[in-house]
C-alpha cells in the first residue's frame, strides 16, 4: 500500500515489450511463473495505460509500413 491506497498492477508476458516500457521511463518487477517463464508487472497508472498505447500505436504504423 501507498499512502493508504492500494496499486493495482498490468501483468505482461512479453520481454521485449516490457523492456520496451522499461527504455521509455516505467518501471516494472519480473516475478518467475510456475512453469519457469517470467511474469513483468508495472503499475497500473493512467501514464502506464498511454504509454502503453502509443507503443502498441507506434508498433502497428511500423509493422504496416514494413510489410511483415
């Protein structure tokens, strides 16, 4: 808890997308799963959900304009 307010944390399983949000300034914890694989866990901010979106909005432009 945080000031009395409990954080709600986004779960990603995907390293290079965690890594992505971790270049542009969000900080996240990896955590190992049951089955060894890694768990990325970021709060879950108004700043964390933008970001978020502009990377996924950055991701599709460039996956389009490069054909793949």
């Amino acid at each position: 808890m945080k000031g009395g307010i409990m954080m709600e944390y986004y779960n990603i399983n995907k390293k290079y997308l965690a890594l992505s949000l971790s270049y542009l300034g969000l900080k996240y914890m990896a955590f190992d799963k049951e089955d060894g694989s890694k768990i990325y866990s970021f709060q879950d901010t108004e700043q964390f959900r933008d970001t978020l979106t502009e990377l996924t909005n950055l991701k599709n432009k460039v996956k389009i304009t490069n054909g793949f």
